[in-house]
C-alpha cells in the first residue's frame, strides 16, 4: 500500500535525474508481516505462507544481484 505522500516523493525522484539513475524498478510495500515478525522475534521467511513482503523482497534480492528467473 503506498500513500499519496509515498506517490509525491517517488515521482519526484524519478523526475530528478541525480535520483533517477539510482532507483531500483522493485519496491517492497508496507506489510503487517513486518512489526508481527519484529515482534515475535523472527523474519518474514520465518512464516511458510507466501505473502506479498515475501514477493517484494525477492523481486528487489533478484533486482540488485541480477538475478533472472529461469521462466524469463
């Protein structure tokens, strides 16, 4: 869930070159997986469901290491 402040500051970025040049393509959204993990002690991988954190942090993994699916 990204917030009408979160849409200003991304569109911004991308409309700054210095910024531009520097974002990633893959975010990771807000989550309630996250303060549940921090509070029980654990990581979202700490959880079997499959969850929309999960996605975004092994979107972006993949995006920073250059790391291409097999069925791409």
């Amino acid at each position: 869930i990204r917030t009408k402040l979160t849409h200003e500051k991304l569109d911004y970025l991308r409309s700054e070159y210095k910024f531009e040049q520097k974002l990633y393509l893959s975010y990771i959204r807000t989550a309630q997986y996250f303060p549940n993990a921090i509070e029980n002690g654990q990581t979202i991988f700490d959880v079997f469901k499959e969850t929309s954190a999960k996605q975004d942090i092994d979107l972006l993994t993949k995006e920073i290491f250059q790391i291409k699916n097999f069925s791409d």
